[in-house]
C-alpha cells in the first residue's frame, strides 16, 4: 500500500511537470528608475528575450531536471525548483503561479570591489546590474546575470557548504550557469573595476 502511494505522487508530480512545460513563461522587464542608458536597455530587452526563449525551452528542463542542487535549495527537489521557476513567481513570499516572471531592474555606476557587478535586494526585489558589466560583456552574459539574479529573488542564497565546496555550487551560480551554456556563450563574463555613468538627460528613452 506504502509502495502503491508513493507511486501513486510520483505520478502526480510528473503530471504536474508535464502540465507545467505545457505554459508559455513569460518575462517581463521593469524598469524601477531611470538608470538605463540606451546601449544598456537594448542589451537588456535582448537578454530577457533570450532568457524567455531559454526558459520555455526542453533544453532547459532537461537541464535543470537532471542537474544535483546540494547547497541552499532550500529542501526542494531538481524537479520542484524548475517548477518554481517556470511557474512565474515573483517572490518567496509569494504564492502566485502566473507564469510571468517580473524583472525589477535598475543600473549602478560604481564598481563596489569584490569583482561584484550586481545585486539583488531580498526585501524590494530589485536587481541592480553594474554598468561596466552590461557595456562590457556581451548580451548572453546578461542573460546568465538574470538568470542567478532571479534566483534571489525567488528566496535562494549564495551559500557557502563549510568545507564541502563553495557559493558556486548554490542554486543561483548553477541555473546561471545552465543559462549561460545554453546560450552558447563563450566569452568570460567578469566584473570591470571601474565606474561608468552617463548623461540621463541625452538618451534615456528606449526606441
């Protein structure tokens, strides 16, 4: 009987899969301020349209399905983060499984050290990206910097597995990288250790 139940909720949970690469994930791209200038805004409606396509893509569930996530996942399965992920949740805080995923997005000028180039608030939900790092690596490392930066946002941490592996075996640094390989990218995408800015008044409007 024991054995008859729990294939009984296998089952289900694979139904449940299956209904869920069924939906269209979409993302969709808030700008909270008024940051981006206009070479940074093209690169990013061209990451997050290449992050949507990779999302709905049977690569990417295959992917992530057989990927190992040991560290900071939060005591979900392979199989229950990528439902997470396609089900469109804004928030960990949240419930609500629409299958649109909201980017809160700014940009920051100064290179804070660390060969750190973006952020995420665990309150407000905002992803700040360093300008440098958007000018200076391709869109397909953009892409991969939403991707880990999402995973923030959904309530997973950079953690670090004392003595067993680093921050880079977490949730966030693996779907990024899963990200990153699907997108065929093969430049390194790294921090630039200098500030830039722009003038807010002569191209901020994305056409």
């Amino acid at each position: 009987m024991k054995v008859y139940l729990l294939l009984c909720s296998w089952l289900l949970f694979c139904l449940k899969i299956a209904f869920a690469q069924q939906q269209t994930t979409v993302v969709r791209i808030i700008e909270v301020d008024n940051s981006f200038d206009k070479e940074s805004r093209l690169k990013l409606h061209a990451a997050a349209k290449e992050f949507e396509a990779i999302l709905n893509s049977e690569a990417f569930a295959r992917e992530v399905l057989h990927e190992k996530f040991n560290v900071g996942n939060n005591g979900l399965s392979s199989a229950e983060i990528y439902e997470l992920i396609i089900s469109g949740i804004n928030d960990y805080k949240s419930n609500s499984k629409d299958y649109s995923i909201d980017l809160h997005l700014s940009v920051f000028d100064k290179y804070v050290g660390s060969r750190n180039f973006g952020k995420t608030d665990m309150n407000t939900r905002i992803t700040s990206t360093h300008r440098c790092f958007i000018l200076n690596n391709n869109v397909k490392c953009y892409t991969s910097h939403l991707a880990h930066e999402y995973m923030h946002q959904i309530g997973f941490y950079d953690k670090r597995k004392w003595l067993v592996g680093t921050k880079t075996q977490s949730v966030p640094y693996k779907i990024g990288n899963i990200i990153n390989k699907l997108t065929g990218n093969l430049e390194n995408c790294s921090a630039v250790k200098k500030n830039c800015s722009f003038n807010r008044s002569d191209n901020n409007k994305f056409e």
